[in-house]
C-alpha cells in the first residue's frame, strides 16, 4: 500500500512508509489537529472486510487504550478511510528485540532489566483481563533511550482469531496446515498448543522463552519443522542453562524454569509475581549501594530499569519543551518528574495574605493532578493529604519520605492594589532553582490565580498543556472573586486546623462562596470534605440541612470530584457501601486518576470486595510509577487475606520508591518475623531505626522482641530502654525489659520494670477483664514481684476464658511456671507448640529454662518431630 504515502486518512497526513508485519503494513503519520507524528498500521484487506472480527478489534483496542502503561505501546486511535482500516500509535524510535538477538546472548543485567519491563506490562493488561497470546521477540520493542514496550496488543489477540494463517518469527515457523494451532510456534504456551483456553499464564510461558532466548542465544524450543518445535514445547524441557551460559545465576535459571513449566498451575501466579522476582534478582546483583546524596534517584532507576526513558519518549510525542528563557538550561531536569507541592510563603499582607497562599498552595497541588493525568505517570505529584494538620512541608523531609524528585516553592506578595505569586522549581541537593516563573495581577481580579500557576508549572516541568487539560482547568474555576476568595480562606483553614470550631468558619466560608457562585464545583467539594471532617468533632453539625443537600448527588449528576468529596462524606458517616457507589462513579468518569483510585481501592476493601480493591490499586500503581503508597496497599490487603509472601513483595517495593519511610521497613520487619525469617525481620527493624531522625518506637519494641526472643538479652534491654523513651506506656515492654534484665544482665534493676508493667496492666485490665493474654501476663509480672497470691487468681481467670492462639497458651504456660505449676505449664505450653509457637520462643525465655531441662519438655519435642518428620519412602 505504498500508495498511502502523501494521502489523508482521516486527520493523519501519511508521511512515509516504515515496514510491512503480519498485520499489515506500517507506515509514519502526522496528526494534523495535536500536531505530532505517529506510527500508523493499515490493518490487510481480510480483517478489514470482515465486521465481526473488526468490531472485536475496535472493543480490545480501547481496552489497551485505556491502559495508558509506560511498557505498553499507546494506542491513541483507529479508524475506516475509503475502506482502508487502521490504528494510529505512538511513533517509537529503536528496534524490536528479534533484530538484537539473532542468536546472541545478551548481557544479563539487560536481560533483567527488559524481562522486567514486560512482566510489568503483562501484568498492567492482565489485570484488566487482556491476554496478549503473542508474545515474542518481534512484540518487544526497545527504545534509543532505553524504554521497553510490547506492541501489537489487541492486534495480537486478532491474530490469534485467524485461521488462514499463523504470523511466524521466521520461515520454518509456518504450519502446514491453517488453523491447526494460534500463536507464534517458538512461544507458545502449552495449552495453545493443545488448542485450549488461554489465560494469563500462557503469556507468563512466553516470556519465560524470550527470557530463555536472551540468556543463552538460542531458542527454548526448537526443531527441524514445525511439528518438531510444538513435539517440544509439549514433551521436552530446554537444554540447561547453566550448560549454555554458566555466567548465568542459578536464581535466574530457576526462574525462567518455573515460567516454563508444561502445567500453568505450576507457573507464576501473576506476571507481577515475575516482575518482583526479577526485581530481587536486579537488587542482589546491584554493585554497590547508592550514595546518600543520589538515592531517590539510583535507586529509582534500578526499580524501574523500563520507565528511564519513559519521560524522554512521551516528551517528544506530546510536545513538550524546556523552558529555557527562564534559567540556563542547567542543571537540566531529572527524567523522573515526582512532584511536590511544598507550603506557600505569603510577605507582607497579615493574616488574610496567610490564608491566602495556604488556600492557593491546596488548588495548586490539586490542579496539578490535571498535569499528571494528561502525562500518563511521566509526572505525578504527591497528594497533600499525607501533611498532618498544622505541618509544614519543606523540601527535604518531603523528599525523603515521599521519593520526591522536583518541588515547587511558592511567595504570595501584596503590593498596593497587585499580588504577584513567585514560584521556583527546586530539586533535592541542588542549591539554587532550576526554572521560576511569576504570575501577577489585580487585586480585583484574582480568578487568574486559579489557572495561570498551573500552566506556569507545567512550562518548567517542560510540558504544553493539551487543549483538553486547559479546557478542564478552565470549567474547574469560578470567574466570581468573592467566591474564590472565600473558597482559599476555607482552604487556607483547612490545612491548620482540625479544631470544630474552626472547621465550622470554613464551612461557613465555602457557604459563602457558594452563594456568590452556586455552579462552583470545588467549593461544593470543599463544603462536603469540610461536612466529613465535622462527623468527627460534631455529628449535630455534620447532619445538618446544608450537608446533606449537598451531598445528594442524581445518578447523572456531578463531576469525579465532587462524587469522591460525597464519598468522603457518606464514608463520614459509616455508609461504607454508598462510599463505595459513588467512588465507582467517579472512576468511572476519570479512570487515569491515580489518587481516585487509590480511594476507590480502601473502600472496596473496608467492604471486602478484595479482587477488586486489588485491581484499584494495581491501577494506581499503572498510572503513578515509582510512588510508594500504591504497594503499600497491595501489601496491606495481602497481609488482610494472609497473603504474607505476596505482603512482602509489595512492601519491598514500596521501601524502595521511598527508602527513607521508616515505617515501611517497620512493617517489613513484622512480615519476616511472622514468617519466621528472623535474620530478615532484625535487618528490617534496624534499617527503620536507621532511617529514622526521631526514633522508630515499632521497630525498636519490636527489634527488642527479637532479641529477646533469641536469647541476645543485653541487646534486647538496650532495644527496650529506646523505645521506652519514645513512649512508655506499653506494659509489654516493660514486661520484656523486666525479664531481660531478670536473665542475667541487671537482675537488681528488673523489680522496677515488673512494677511499671504490673502497674499499666492493671490498669488496660479495668478496660477489658477478659483479655486472657493480659491476665496471663499480668500473672507473671506478680510471680516475679512475690505477690504469688494475686497471679495465681489471675492466671485462673486466664485459664477460664482460655485461647487457641498459640502465643496466649505460650503466655499462660510461662506464667504457670513462674507460680510453681510445673505440670500444667507443660500442658499449656505443649499446646502452644502444637499449634505453631516456635521453641526458641519457648527455650530462649528465662523463665522457663529449668522446665525446658526436665525430662517430659524433652519428650514432648522429640515427640513433635517425629509427628513432623516425612513417612514412607
């Protein structure tokens, strides 16, 4: 179809022709309305003519459309010109990976690094239930800067529909005979061999022999014919590895085995179990630990090797540019554009300047979202809902704690009957602003201030906004002043306070702003997140008329905004399934919305509805890149439905987008311990007192524990006395400081431990009389205070209302022992063994070491095993 070139399809002017594939023929556009080139593929005759199999590419091109992932080639549009049918993509520059491998091996930390890169993407369409059915070299294409991306989703799926013929890596690929199987035949999975039903496990297959491929050179299956190559994907296992490429590591061998298993079952779960697999082998072969002064963006770059030049690519596609009037070019941007919006300084003016540059920072970080959505990820910003009331947000700490790369700072200044708003974009360890701008006006004519500081940012970010994201900035705001400036001094309110009666001013004033302009959309928002907040310091207040009017919303009515700010508020007031509606719908409206989704996520999940609260926060994840908050909470539901492997894959990785969140290494800590991976568990603990400036009171108390539980005494008192300087009124940790120092370290100092424990127990017992592990602990803290009276009467009430949880049966045998009830204290601590406490628990507590020594413990573990050991031969 070389006769395209110099033609119109549709508003694309054709430029020239690229190369012919399968699916037709691929040729370069120009988008005569956005103004950039394209990659458009003109889809052959037979597919064009059939409707049905047309109609089915259309509906699986949207859904790829729609999932906007920095390893997926976008697919922007399709259309029918004078019955010529095709899809406008993104334009890459570079080549597939079939041109890079022709029998070469490639080097290992690229082979990670693009295995990964496609596992990710596999697993942002897999989560949308697309399969791709064709994965294979030519489907994989690297980028001149490094960015990997899987082509032809949608049209692979096509593909696979046919039954005239199968497209083929090269020519001994061809079958015989027409429909006998679909796919590439080196690639395939199994069960397409078979002809069965394909899921996201047969693409897990692929991968693993384009893995192989890049390894060694050489093709996982092969053969003389075609027949030969599907006898050995179904009979036969690949030639070792290690035989083939001994430099290789065994952990990669072994994984690329287990993606290669005939059975599915026996392969990854997910392609994003793949992708963490693969990230863990990345980890271990890192050279050296990064620097302090260039983490964030080392080890940005290590986590996600695929997204270096996603910023690069997307630039050129949407184009942006640098702003290079406004500073010398250097220091240039990082590509990672992670945003922060750090608090506005207001000079001169008093009190209502203040508000006003607190209230104008809150719609500049929110109007930055806008900027976000339209990058697809290349830039995304940090949600200020994570600044505590009454904080202020500078630089460093934000950078720390959120993988923050760039920040805008802002100054508000009155002069006269003029404000002039100042903004600088700075950057970790940089000394001196990399770009500013200033907006500047009439007092009276402040309504600029809502869009003219978003359009400044996003030309420092080197980003032209598209003609869509202006027209939504522009509907967005009021042209009325007095109702902006009372919606920025509710705003303003807002962020430095949580007192009810101040709450109720902000109220107040987004009432007033309302009635200055009743269409207003984010100050209606505003007045129900003010509505939510008030449930919690006055329910009268938050019932009120004004409220619920308010929040009444039709099935029709409202923007993806205002649907979350009812969803707040329905949430308020413990209407978790009517929460959960109305963040559907406003998803619904805008699905690119990381920080929707996210909410959409924890509310799905507060009502169980755990598959699709994971899916939410997978496609947060998809749509902001190396942000911390979207694993965190696939980690947590994981932890919810005991998925504690998965748990820590997903905490692992959020450790690393923000290294220094300290209690992300809290909770690591508590998954290895709960997995009885001690060594793991102490390193996490103590890399989360490291990380912390204050003092980390969870993995100090915890980091005790392990010692404790470990026999390591002297380092558990020290790990103890911390903590208890951080906070003290815990009585287990007195009670574990009491026993350390009991077991040889100080006994003379352990009385006052065991007081103080006693001491705060008594009084959580007042609370709840009923706590068995509190009534068997508080036992044992009179036991060692000689007030063998009281523990006796309360270990009876422990041993009333009993437990099945094996650390109470360990607690309640430890304390029958400290009162001198040796037989039932083997009793109970049989009991806890039995059902999964582990004997250094049990051997490693002082107080039980003479009942550890006695004949019958000795019996009871020997039992144990030989109960454990494996029967038969």
């Amino acid at each position: 179809m070389a006769e395209l070139v110099g033609r119109m399809l549709g508003r694309y002017e054709v430029l020239a022709f690229l190369g012919r594939g399968g699916m037709g023929e691929v040729f370069r556009a120009r988008d005569t309305e956005l103004g950039r080139d394209v990659a458009i593929k003109v889809l052959p005759p037979e597919t064009a003519e059939n409707e049905e199999r047309l109609q089915r590419f259309r509906r699986e091109a949207r859904a790829v459309a729609r999932l906007s992932h920095p390893n997926i080639l976008n697919i922007h549009d399709f259309g029918t010109e004078n019955g010529v049918s095709y899809t406008v993509t993104e334009l890459l520059e570079g080549g597939d990976l079939r041109g890079r491998l022709a029998g070469a091996q490639l080097p290992l930390s690229k082979v990670v690094a693009i295995s990964r890169a496609v596992a990710e993407g596999l697993a942002a369409a897999h989560s949308k239930g697309i399969v791709h059915r064709d994965i294979k070299p030519g489907n994989i294409f690297v980028t001149t800067t490094g960015q990997v991306k899987i082509l032809d989703f949608g049209i692979a799926s096509l593909r696979a529909e046919q039954t005239t013929e199968v497209d083929t890596d090269r020519s001994t690929d061809a079958l015989t005979r027409s429909g006998q199987v679909l796919g590439t035949t080196s690639y395939m999975s199994p069960e397409q061999v078979a002809g069965g039903a394909v899921d996201a496990r047969s693409d897990i297959f692929s991968l693993g022999c384009v893995m192989y491929e890049m390894v060694t050179g050489v093709r996982a299956f092969d053969g003389g014919t075609p027949n030969e190559i599907l006898a050995a994907i179904v009979g036969k296992d690949p030639n070792p590895i290690s035989e083939i490429r001994p430099d290789a590591p065994a952990s990669l061998a072994t994984l690329i085995s287990r993606c290669l298993e005939k059975e599915p079952g026996e392969r990854f779960e997910s392609a994003r179990d793949v992708a963490y697999a693969l990230d863990t082998l990345s980890e271990d072969r890192a050279p050296s630990r990064p620097q302090p002064g260039a983490r964030v963006r080392r080890l940005g770059r290590r986590l996600w090797p695929a997204a270096l030049g996603a910023a690069v690519a997307i630039a050129a596609l949407l184009g942006w540019r640098l702003v290079s009037s406004r500073l010398p070019v250097t220091p240039e941007l990082p590509e990672l554009k992670h945003l922060a919006v750090l608090d506005f300084e207001a000079e001169g003016g008093g009190p209502e300047l203040t508000a006003m540059a607190d209230g104008l920072t809150e719609v500049v970080s929110d109007r930055l979202r806008l900027v976000e959505r339209q990058t697809r990820g290349s830039v995304w910003v940090v949600p200020r809902r994570h600044r505590t009331v009454g904080e202020k947000w500078t630089l460093d700490p934000v950078s720390r704690m959120h993988g923050v790369t760039l920040a805008v700072a802002g100054r508000l200044r009155s002069s006269g009957d003029r404000l002039r708003l100042e903004l600088e974009l700075v950057a970790p360890g940089v000394d001196r602003p990399l770009r500013t701008a200033v907006v500047e006006d009439q007092v009276d004519d402040v309504v600029v201030f809502q869009t003219a500081p978003v359009i400044e940012v996003a030309t420092m970010l080197g980003v032209v906004l598209e003609p869509d994201t202006l027209d939504e900035l522009d509907d967005s705001s009021t042209r009325v002043v007095p109702a902006l400036l009372s919606y920025l001094s509710a705003r303003g309110i807002l962020v430095r306070t949580s007192n009810g009666e101040q709450l109720l001013d902000a109220f107040h004033d987004l009432e007033r702003s309302l009635a200055a302009d009743p269409t207003f959309g984010e100050a209606r928002a505003a007045l129900l997140r003010t509505c939510a907040a008030l449930v919690h310091v006055s329910d009268g207040v938050a019932a009120t008329p004004t409220c619920e009017s308010v929040a009444e919303l039709s099935p029709r009515e409202g923007s993806a905004d205002l649907l979350g700010a009812a969803a707040d508020f329905r949430r308020a007031l413990g209407d978790a399934g009517a929460a959960v509606d109305l963040m559907k719908r406003a998803v619904a409206l805008r699905p690119d919305d990381a920080e929707l989704q996210l909410r959409f996520g924890r509310d799905l999940q507060a009502v169980d509805e755990f598959e699709a609260a994971e899916a939410a926060y997978q496609r947060a994840i998809d749509l902001r890149p190396d942000y911390w908050e979207g694993h965190y909470y696939v980690g947590y539901l994981g932890w919810v439905r005991g998925r504690y492997e998965a748990t820590a894959n997903a905490w692992r990785i959020a450790a690393r987008c923000a290294p220094e969140r300290s209690n992300l290494f809290s909770n690591l800590g508590a998954v290895f311990h709960y997995l009885d991976r001690p060594d793991q568990a102490m390193t996490m603990f103590q890399r989360a007192i490291e990380v912390s400036s204050a003092g980390n009171y969870v993995a100090l108390s915890n980091l005790g524990t392990l010692y404790f539980e470990s026999g390591r005494y002297a380092e558990a008192v020290a790990a103890f006395q911390r903590a208890l300087d951080l906070d003290d009124g815990d009585y287990r940790i007195w009670g574990y400081l009491g026993w350390s120092l009991a077991a040889g370290v100080d006994p003379d100092r352990a009385t006052e431990p065991f007081r103080r424990a006693a001491e705060l127990a008594e009084n959580l017992l007042a609370r709840t009389p009923d706590d068995p592990d509190l009534l068997a602990k508080l036992a044992g803290y009179y036991a060692m205070l000689d007030r063998r009276d009281r523990g006796l009467e309360l270990i009876e009430r422990a041993i009333v209302v009993g437990s099945t949880d094996p650390g109470v049966m360990a607690s309640i045998g430890e304390s029958l022992e400290d009162l001198g009830d040796r037989d039932r204290a083997l009793e109970w601590i049989a009991g806890a063994l039995s059902d999964g406490r582990r004997r250094g628990q049990i051997e490693n507590h002082p107080s039980l070491r003479e009942l550890v020594a006695d004949d019958r413990y000795q019996k009871l573990v020997r039992e144990l095993d030989e109960k454990a050991a494996p029967h038969g031969v």
